[in-house]
C-alpha cells in the first residue's frame, strides 16, 4: 500500500469547538447577548445543525437581530480562520511522516473562503503535499471523487491505497472507505461508541500519526 495520508480538517488536525468558543465569546460581547447568549450558541452548534446558514437564522430569531443570516455567517467565515490553531506537536508530527517518506493531504469540506482560510492562518497550507477542499472542487465528501483529488494532488496514484483519519463516520470513515482507503476514526461522540467500520479508532489525532509509523504503509 503507498504512503499516503489523508486527514480531515476540522476536529481532526485543528480544534474546532475551541475555537468556536472564542468566536461565540465575541459574537456574544457585540451583540450583547451576555453568557446566556454564549451557552445558548454553544448549545446550538452541539446540536450539529447541518449547514450554518440554519445555525444563524436559528441565531437571529432567537435574540430577535436585524443583521440578516447570510451577512453572519459570511463574517463568521471571514472570523474564524483567525481563531483556529494547529498544536505545535500536530504539525511536528506531520513533518515527521513525511520524513518517513509518506505524501501528507488534508481533505475536508466547506467553503473556499473559511476553510482555505484555516489552511493558511494555520500554515497547514504549506505543511503538507496537497490539499482538496469541497467548496473549491464542487464535490463533497463522502464523495470518492474529492479523495482522488486530494490524492492527486500529493502526486499519488487513486485507487493504489492509503489512509484516511477524521471524525466524521460519513464523510471520512466510509468516504475513505469507498475510496479503497484504510481508516482511523477520532472518536469524539460519548459513549456508547457508535457503529462503525473503521480500521482503528482513537480519541487525538496524535496517536493516528503513531499508527501509522507502526503501519509503515505496508499492510
Ligand atoms: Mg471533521
């Protein structure tokens, strides 16, 4: 199996509810929805709504604001490339696969806007062989085709293997499996653990990078 290493974005290589705290803490302070208002966003986004063009018309009816849903969410996606972060040791150990010979890709969906955004406020942009985001390609995951895309673009061959690691059981766990993909699942639901058929699950991206130096692409 070729060396190659596909790995979701949000919740997987950057923590995306911390920094959704930060921009609620903001949001909140400009709206003056005080922390009732900060736990109510959190509350709402812990629901998983779909698409965040709901989340903040759900968020304008309820504290009744006359900014309307698009101009929110578009400054949402303007903020919060600047409040995410990469942990030193995630992209230390990015470094270090690719040392170790393997082609690094992330593949995550998402508008071209925010999620490019993230990739270069983080400097994972630059930190890994090649990336694929669906806003930009206009195919989403699970779909495999944006995983022969990523594949491509860390100059490996679809369809001759790898892995992907995320958090979502459709879009990374059984896209990548559609993918002919090996997978690890960071599993972030609470117990009991949800049906799955992942290769591997673990709960930090930092031990899916020790699985694969065990793997050595090998297997
Ligand atoms: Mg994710």
């Amino acid at each position: 199996m070729q060396r190659l290493a596909l790995f979701d974005l949000d919740k997987t290589l950057i923590d995306l509810d911390a920094a959704f705290l930060l921009w609620a803490e903001e949001f909140a302070e400009q709206h003056r929805l005080g922390r009732k208002g900060v736990d109510h966003l959190i509350s709402l986004n812990r629901n998983g709504l779909p698409h965040r063009e709901l989340f903040f018309a759900k968020v304008r009816e309820r504290f009744k604001l006359s900014a309307t849903a698009a101009s929110m969410w578009a400054a949402y996606r303007r903020r919060m490339p600047r409040l995410v972060e990469c942990r030193p040791e995630v992209m230390t150990g990015l470094a270090e696969l690719r040392a170790a010979g393997w082609r690094v890709g992330i593949i995550t969906n998402g508008t071209p806007d925010n999620q490019l955004g993230k990739l270069q406020r983080t400097g994972l942009a630059e930190a890994v062989d090649g990336y694929a985001v669906s806003g930009i390609e206009g195919i989403r995951k699970p779909d495999a085709g944006l995983f022969e895309i990523a594949a491509q673009r860390c100059g490996m061959n679809p369809g001759e293997g790898g892995w992907m690691i995320g958090d979502n059981l459709v879009a990374d766990i059984e896209g990548g499996r559609a993918a002919g993909l090996r997978t690890v699942w960071i599993d972030r639901t609470v117990r009991p653990r949800e049906e799955h058929q992942a290769d591997h699950v673990v709960s930090d991206v930092m031990q899916a990078i020790a699985l694969l130096h065990q793997d050595g692409g090998g297997s």
